[in-house]
C-alpha cells in the first residue's frame, strides 16, 4: 500500500509541558485509521499540526512524499487536507448553504457563483442536510452542525480527511448511516485518519489502529489486536482491568 501521510518523529511542547512526544505513524492511501487514546492523550493535538494549525516542535510531516509540517493551514489545504474540529466551528451569520459555498470559494480550485451553490446543496444532502441548505447554521443542532461541517470539509474535495470525534453524540440510528457515509468516502477514493471514542465505530471502519496515551504512541497494529492489548486497556480503563 502506497502511503500518503507519514508521520516521523513528531513532538509538541508548550512551555515545559510535552503533549506529543516522538510520535511516529502513516497512512496508506485509501485507507480509513483511527488515532485512539483516552481524553488528554495528544490526539487533537496531532491533527492540529497535521492541518497546520500548530507547528510541531520537532519531527516531520509528509503527505503524498512532500513535506507538509510548518506550512500555513491554507497552504496544506490546498494541498489535499480537509478537518472537521471536536468542537464544532461554525459562520453563524450565514445559512447553511452559504457555510459551505465559502468553503468552496477558498479551496485550490474554487466555485463561484450558481455553481458554488448548486454544488454546496449536492453536499449537504450527502451529509442528511437536503433541503436544509436556507436555513441559519446557528438555528441547527449540534448534529446537524456536524453535518453541516463535514460537507464545508468535504467541498475542497481532500486527498486526507481527519475527522475529530465526527461520530459522537449520534443516535444508534445516525451512527449507521455516519458509518456508512464515512465507508462511502473511502469508496470513492478518499484517505481517513478519525479520532473516535465510539469503538463500534473504530471496529466497523478502521483495520488499523494508532493509540496514544500521555503524549507517547502505546500500541499501532491492526484494529482487533490493538483494542485487546493489555496496555491498551490499561491506558483507557486503569491497571485494575488489563
């Protein structure tokens, strides 16, 4: 499998605290991973820098061979890499639509006008918004704001999609349909590394899993062997149940 990030050696400071400390991992193109670990753990704080939102202090990031790390998020963006955020981050002033049509006018090749919008509906009803794009993005709720955001994401057509606890908060029913849409973007092509608490997510998307726990890579293999791992276990639920 030919990657498409590689991750070397990747460590953060703030001050005199580590919270990523020599990481290492890729993904294989076409791929869906997941990046586990208990809350605190670095997680987010690695797809910030792989989104360019922060730079590391030390270590490289490689995507498609070409080094990524300390760019401006725009340029990574334009370079095939799309996020959508733990917390939600929403125009609040501008309908739905209008959310993602500005997604659109920013990405490397981008829409204007009727075809913008035409092509931020076909976006919203593949994430269950049809129909919904007039509305006032601050007038939905939490879930369809989700939604909401992983078409924005969606619309610069990434090569790498990071998807930051995208699954949680939805009902057994949205679950589903989350999962399916997310095996469906993986079907046309597209690379996914997911933070996710939602093991019968991870179990059904992720034949690979990367687990961090206080800043430092505990476990990296395949999504069965990974969850039954001692250390693994231990890092989520405490020393008294590995």
């Amino acid at each position: 499998m030919t990657q498409l990030l590689e991750i070397t050696g990747l460590k953060k400071q703030f001050g005199g605290l580590t919270a990523v400390n020599d990481v290492s991992f890729s993904v294989g193109e076409g791929e869906i991973a997941a990046l586990l670990g208990p809350n605190g753990s670095g997680k987010t704080t690695v797809l910030n820098m792989i989104s360019g939102a922060l730079s590391p202090t030390a270590g490289t990031i490689a995507l498609a061979g070409e080094r990524i790390s300390h760019l401006a998020p725009h340029r990574i963006a334009h370079k095939g890499v799309s996020r959508t955020f733990q917390l939600v981050k929403i125009l609040p002033s501008l309908t739905v639509a209008e959310n993602v049509v500005a997604a659109l006018a920013f990405r490397r090749d981008p829409l204007w006008g009727s075809r913008a919008t035409e092509r931020a509906h076909e976006l919203l009803a593949e994430v269950g918004l049809a129909g919904r794009g007039g509305e006032h993005a601050d007038d939905l709720t939490y879930i369809d704001q989700k939604r909401m955001e992983l078409a924005r994401a969606l619309a610069a057509e990434p090569r790498l999609l990071l998807l930051d606890e995208w699954l949680s908060g939805l009902n057994p029913t949205e679950l589903r349909v989350g999962i399916d849409l997310i095996v469906s973007l993986r079907d046309r092509g597209m690379t996914i590394l997911l933070v996710e608490h939602i093991m019968e997510a991870v179990r059904a998307l992720c034949s690979r899993a990367v687990v961090m726990n206080v800043g430092n890579k505990i476990a990296e293999g395949p999504t069965a062997e990974v969850l039954a791992d001692p250390v693994v276990i231990s890092a989520y639920l405490g020393e008294g149940h590995a």
